[in-house]
C-alpha cells in the first residue's frame, strides 16, 4: 500500500489547505520537488480540478438521546437529497422508518425527473422512459445545484444542455408538447421534494411541516442557499440543513452504546460526492476534527468508466459504432453491473441489447473492474490521506471506521479502507445508503420537538 505525504507550504500553519489556494509558484515547485509524494507516475493534482474541499473544523453536535423517540407523535421528516437516489425517512410509533417512495414500495427513489407531460414524473418509472424521452429528462441536478458555470463538469450521459444566460445556470431540455424548456437545478431538487413531500404525507397520513435535509459537507453556501431555496419552493416551511456525515453518525448510533472517547472516520461515498469526516465522541457530544470531501468523485464515476469501457468494444470488436437512444440502456446497464459486482466475481453485457441481429455478451470481471478504477480508488486514498493529515492524526489513532453510503457497498472501498486502517473496528450497516435520511430524521425529531 502505498503512503501520500501533503506537506504544507512554508510558513503555513500544520494542516492541510486545499492546494488551489496555494500560489502558483508554490504549486509548481510541488509538481517539481514531490512527485513521489503521492501516487507513482502522478503529479501534485490542484485541489480545484481534482474537487477535494476541507472544510472548518472544530463544529460540535450532541447526539440525540434515543428515548426522545418515546414522546408523544410529532410528524417530522429527513430526507436524504442524493445525486443518484433520494431516500427519506420519518418517525413512527415503533421509531424511525424509511418511506415507500416509488410506486413499487422501493425505498429508494432515483433522483430523475421528467418534464414531457404537465404532471412533472420523478424516479423508476422516468428511467423506464428514458429511451424514448431522455430530451424530457434530468437527473444528477446535484452536481449542477449551486455551481458557477466555470465549475460545471459536463458529463458525455447527459442529454440536456447546460448553459448561463443573465447570470443563471439553467438546462435546456424539451418539454409538453416538445417546446424547448429551461429549468434550473434548484428547481429539479424542487420537484424531487415535492414528490418525496407528496408521498412521506400519504404514508403518515398527516402533513409534515419539519425538515431536515442532508448536504454534503464540502457544500458551498451557495450550493446550501439552492437547497434551502429548492425546499422552499417545494412547500416546506420549516427546514434545517445537516451535513451528510453528521447524519450518518447520528443513525449508526441510534442503535448501538455510544463508544467512550473514541475517534471515528465515516467515509461515505454516495452517487456523485465523496465526504471524509473524522470526529471525536465524548460522551452525548461529537466533535468533528477534519471534515474533507470531493465533490467530484462518486458511484456515477464507477459506472463512467464501465460505460467508456463497454462502449469501445461494442464499437472495436462488434461494430457497434453509435448507440443513438441506446446509450441510455448502456448507462443503466452499466448500473445493474456495478451492483452486481458487489456480490458476483463475474457478470456480462448482453451484445443484443443494442444489436438484435447480434448474439453474445462482453464479460467482466470485479478484478477487472477494479483494476479500471484505479484512478478512482487513488482520489479516495488521497481524500482520506487529506482527512488524516488535516487532523494531525495518523492511521492507528482511529478507532472505528464507518462505511456509509451506497457506494461503500463495492468490495473494492471495503477493501480499501480495511488497507490503510487494518487495526480499526470497522462498521456498516445492512442498508448504508438509507442510514444518512434515518439519522436526518432522528435529528429532525430532537430538534423540531423541543
């Protein structure tokens, strides 16, 4: 296992500082004295391009108390905003519970929105659409929510425009009828709230007005006032915004002793963000000692490079040379892959999915799979090392690791995160990316309540 080294510039504090707030020249006699210092063959990466932020250290939390959950009922929710899938959560008699949110009774709700009829569509059934309606559609409005313009990173899947016209981020997609229509991102996080309102109020049979909704922790304040914003719009009235790791810890202690004056890292990879928070429990209380994350590092990039990976030999070996509407099939499909890969050591592509007149499949390998993410699994490394860094701690001084989020499924990040901290005590839950919406609505309970 290879170790990174960030050293700070001279004269500067001992903690790590994102390095596109570095001078140029100090960035350039990085890329000239230490290469060595992070992974072999690779450059000092400015902190901008590769999306590592850090943010303010020293926030406090105390840990709700689980017996706040045998008061009297006072309907709250929290609602986990994800680039890829939604998920909710809301208080029961019997405790916390996730909330059927598509009409299957999946708890997970896939953050795709489609506009091609007057009722606005969200979730399964707009993936089941996309092939004839992908000009209609939106999803990872997460990675657009809040952007300037210059930071956007167009993604080749996406079948809408982004553009910036009187100081407004929008995407052009076409609507009723096929009108050309623009939409903001805030306004796509907008109707995926609405929905997820809709359906928490049919599943409690009341109205909720208390919210807490989950951000990533390396979350500009501009990207937090369009969420805030977004909910809003959605109908809410009163809202609080968390950060994704705090919630997360909130819920992996709802059931379990509250560990004596440990150090915790969660490492939660969702769909689109990567958040690293090291914290400190004493007692009731958690005090965060670095909190760092990549907001450009997440499940869609695994399936990214599944999807560039099947569509060179579908184009180099079976001539198969445009997919047209069909890059959507690739893109779920690519999906169904990662997922199956967290459990099967090999799976495949059936070649008749894009080509009826052509028979066979195109295997692939989890070994295979991890060794194309490589790139991936080293900007984990070197967010985790970032994190590490940042709070003057090394690898044995941490007590447990949390895995959260849906992309701490794939035995790649298990792994990984067993590599550098072998000594740890290491946790996951059977559902980890419902645990950030549980602990978002244990937190709404505490708060609202009192």
């Amino acid at each position: 296992m290879y170790k990174i080294t960030l050293t700070p510039p001279k004269g500067s504090p001992n903690r790590y500082t994102p390095p596109n707030q570095y001078t140029p020249q100090y960035r350039q006699q990085q890329e000239q004295q230490s290469p060595k210092t992070l992974w072999p063959q690779q450059k000092f990466v400015d902190g901008h391009a590769r999306g590592i932020q850090l943010i303010q250290n020293g926030t406090n939390y105390v840990i709700p108390k689980k017996e706040i959950l045998l008061k009297k009922d006072f309907p709250v929710i929290g609602i986990d905003l994800g680039t890829s899938r939604c998920c909710a959560a809301v208080n029961r008699n019997d405790g916390i519970a996730t909330v059927p949110l598509d009409n299957t009774g999946e708890r997970l709700l896939p953050s795709f929105v489609s506009y091609d009829e007057e009722k606005v569509k969200c979730g399964r059934v707009v993936m089941g659409r996309l092939r004839h309606y992908s000009k209609s559609t939106i999803f990872d409005s997460k990675r657009i929510i809040g952007r300037p313009f210059s930071d956007i990173e167009i993604d080749e899947n996406w079948n809408f425009n982004v553009n910036f016209e009187d100081k407004e981020v929008y995407m052009e997609i076409r609507g009723v009828n096929n009108e050309r229509k623009r939409i903001t991102a805030e306004a796509v996080a907008s109707d995926l709230l609405r929905y997820i309102k809709v359906k928490a109020e049919e599943y409690q049979g009341k109205k909720i007005a208390n919210v807490v909704i989950t951000v990533p922790a390396a979350f500009t304040e501009e990207q937090k006032a369009s969420t805030l914003s977004a909910a809003k719009l959605a109908g809410w009235t009163n809202i609080h915004l968390l950060p994704e790791p705090m919630a997360a810890a909130f819920a992996y202690f709802l059931n379990r002793p509250i560990p004596v004056n440990s150090t915790v890292l969660l490492f939660d990879l969702g769909g689109g963000t990567l958040d690293v928070c090291i914290f400190k429990v004493e007692k009731d209380k958690i005090s965060i000692i670095s909190n760092t994350g990549d907001t450009k590092l997440g499940g869609r990039n695994f399936d990214t490079v599944l999807i560039n990976y099947f569509k060179n030999l579908l184009n180099s070996e079976h001539g198969i040379t445009t997919l047209k509407d069909k890059k959507y099939k690739l893109m779920l499909e690519c999906q169904r892959i990662k997922e199956d890969l967290t459990t099967l050591t090999n799976t495949s592509l059936d070649i008749d999915e894009f080509d009826p007149g052509k028979n066979g499949e195109i295997p692939i390998s989890r070994e295979g799979f991890q060794r194309m993410t490589q790139p991936l699994l080293n900007k984990a490394k070197i967010t985790i090392q970032a994190a590490l860094f940042n709070s003057n701690l090394k690898e044995n001084q941490i007590n447990q690791i949390l895995h959260v989020g849906g992309g701490s499924r794939m035995p790649m990040i298990k792994q990984l995160l067993l590599d550098i901290f072998p000594d740890a005590e290491h946790r996951s839950e059977e559902h980890p990316d419902e645990v950030v919406a549980i602990g978002a609505a244990f937190y709404a309970y505490s708060i609202f309540s009192n």
